[in-house]
C-alpha cells in the first residue's frame, strides 16, 4: 500500500508542477490542435501527463530499494525497457513529428529489450497452432513483441476524453494486482500498486477538468508497463489462463481491431488514417445528449467527461469474469468471445441512431 501512495504522491504533484508552469511551456507541451476528428476540448492543454506517472514509477524504483531489495535490479530493468516507448512518445508530444511507425518501433524495442532482460516472453497461449510458434525462443519474442506494441497502441487509440484510458488502465492494472496476490507474485503485485498509484495521481488532474492529457509518452508507457506485468504474470505461474491478459485489455484491443477493419473494409482507407468514429466518439456525439447543446468551455469539458464513465462500464464487463475465473481458459474464452459481440452489437445501434434506451442520457 505504500507504494500506491507514494506513486500517487510523486505522480499528483509533478503533475501540477506540470499544470501549474503550463505558461513557460505551452508552446512545447500544448495541443493545440482543437479542429481534429478526435479533438474534443475546448482550449489547449498540456500533453504530457506521462512526465508525472513516469516520475512515480522512477519514485517506486527508489521505494523497492528499501521495502524489497530482493526486487530492485528487476525493477530497474523494467523502467529501463520502458524508456523508449516513453521517449518516443514523449517527442511525439513535444515535436509533433514522431510518426505512429516510429513509436510502434519503440515500443516493439521496448518489448524486445524485456523479453532479452527479464524473460517477459508469451511462451503458452493454449491455441492450437499458436503454441508450436511459441515454443521456439524466436517465435515468443516475436510474438511478444507484436502484442506488446499492440497493446499500448490500443491504450494510446482509446485516449480520447477525459479519464478514459486512464481509468481503464487503472482497473486493468487492479486485476493483474489482484491475480498476483492470489498466486503470491509479490514482484507483479508491487508494480501492479506502483502503476496503480502513478495514473491516480495523474487522473485527479485530468478527470474531470481536463486540466492536463495523457498525450502518447503516458498512453504508450502505460501500455507497455500493463502488458509486461500481465505477461511477467503468465510467465512466472503456470496456474494464470493466457486468456486472462487478453481478457483483461479486450476493450482496448478489440477497439483498435474493429477500428482497423472498418477503416481497411468499411471505409477502403489507410488504417493508420484517424477518424471521429471509434465508440467513444459516438457515445459523445449520440448518446450524450448534452452534445448538441451550448458551445462555451465549460460545457464541453462537461460533455467530454461525461462519456468516459460508459467506457468504464464496458471495460468492467471484461475485468469481472477475469478475475473470477482468471485460471479458467475455456471461461475466459468464453467471455472474449462474449465481449465482442457485445461490442459490435453496441457499436452498430448507436452508429444507426438506435442507443439503447438504458444508455440515453436525458436532461
């Protein structure tokens, strides 16, 4: 518990430092772009929330050092690895001019240097066919790295409102912790509690004022730090289903597959291509009622905060059954298998003008 509070200590106060010097370095760290299919605020805000949570995560390697000395050069290698994923998106948020490629890159070395470091490698997925890949060093190591870059790609598509993926990343975060603790990983179960901690502190200043965004050097860090200790978790207990760290990321994954496809299918454009279409956007512009009416800031950082809790509650469908049965892989199939045609079938009613009832927001 004391490492949640001190990455919430470390995270919230750099993150207002952050907020609070926005005058000095707005023309570096601001968005502001406000004319994009994905922009929904209504003044320009610093982009660089990650500098907070990556000062905690740092602040947790000192705290290690002294609670559990045994976990210390692991830990260093860890945020080490992560480095380029965050540096990466980092420039992106300063300069504009990192391509999605180039931060793909990045985070795929990221995953390498884990998989070479730490042995954070899939090596069991319990599909047929998939497993003879893995069972070869090479195969593991591509296939971990694919997933990993995949993943804080996914983190990074489903930033867009207030809260959101940090909230989400939360909860994810929550389960691994929780699945650590039952097959005593205190290792996992310690990150899990650092990362936890890191994106409060930076989540009380983003939700629901919008005072400070993610931006990609925080989505793509978080990204990969989820999807390291879920897989550390997979490797180092043989007890954890493989669908249990792909049950617990299904909603962003699944967004940025179902995004591919409508876009490669669908639409005939570039999947790399960004548009105003994923869910969230539609939640806000159909469901959220208040969208449609006054334009001042105020009541935009309203309406903009006020889609991120049903997103939450989509991603909770997927978390529950996961840490109910997070040993189970015909169950967890079960539940992915569940999640996606819930997903699809939400997408089209309200992309059709028919939200369900329950989901309407009325004045």
């Amino acid at each position: 518990m004391l490492i949640l509070l001190l990455g919430f200590a470390v995270a919230g106060l750099v993150t207002l430092l952050v907020i609070r010097s926005a005058h000095k370095h707005a023309h570096l760290t601001a968005d502001h772009d406000l004319s994009g299919p994905q922009k929904f605020h209504a003044k320009s805000v610093p982009r660089v929330g990650g500098v907070g949570i990556f000062a905690a995560v740092v602040a947790a390697v000192g705290a290690i050092a002294f609670t559990a000395p045994e976990y210390l050069w692991m830990s260093v290698l860890l945020v080490a690895c992560g480095l380029p994923a965050f540096g990466a998106g980092l420039i992106e948020d300063l300069t504009k001019r990192v391509s999605p490629r180039n931060r793909l890159i990045a985070t795929g070395i990221s995953a390498g240097l884990a998989v070479y470091l730490l042995d954070a490698a899939i090596v069991r997925t319990d599909l047929p066919g998939l497993d003879w890949v893995v069972a070869f060093p090479i195969g593991a190591a591509l296939i971990t790295v694919f997933v990993v870059a995949g993943v804080a790609n996914s983190v990074n598509i489903i930033d867009g409102f207030n809260g959101l993926s940090s909230m989400c990343v939360v909860m994810m975060l929550m389960a691994v912790g929780y699945v650590a603790f039952q097959v005593d990983d205190r290792f996992v179960m310690l990150w899990a509690l650092a990362g936890v901690g890191a994106v409060l502190g930076f989540f009380i200043w983003n939700f629901p004022a919008g005072l400070i965004f993610l931006g990609d050097g925080g989505a793509y860090f978080l990204g990969f730090l989820l999807s390291e200790l879920a897989i550390l978790l997979l490797y180092r207990n043989p007890t954890v289903s493989p669908m249990f760290p792909l049950l617990i990321c299904i909603y962003p994954v699944f967004e940025t597959l179902f995004s591919i496809y409508r876009r490669r299918f669908l639409r005939e454009v570039s999947p790399g291509l960004p548009d105003g279409i994923h869910l969230h956007s539609l939640i806000y512009r159909r469901v959220i009622r208040w969208a449609v009416g006054s334009r001042s800031a105020r009541e935009i950082t309203r309406r903009n905060s006020m889609t991120s809790p049903y997103l939450w509650l989509l991603c909770m469908m997927s978390l529950i059954p996961s840490v109910l049965w997070w040993h189970s892989t015909p169950v967890l199939g079960f539940f992915i298998l569940l999640f996606g045609v819930t997903y699809v079938s939400l997408y089209w009613r309200i992309v059709r003008f028919r939200s369900p009832r329950w989901l309407v927001l009325r004045r």
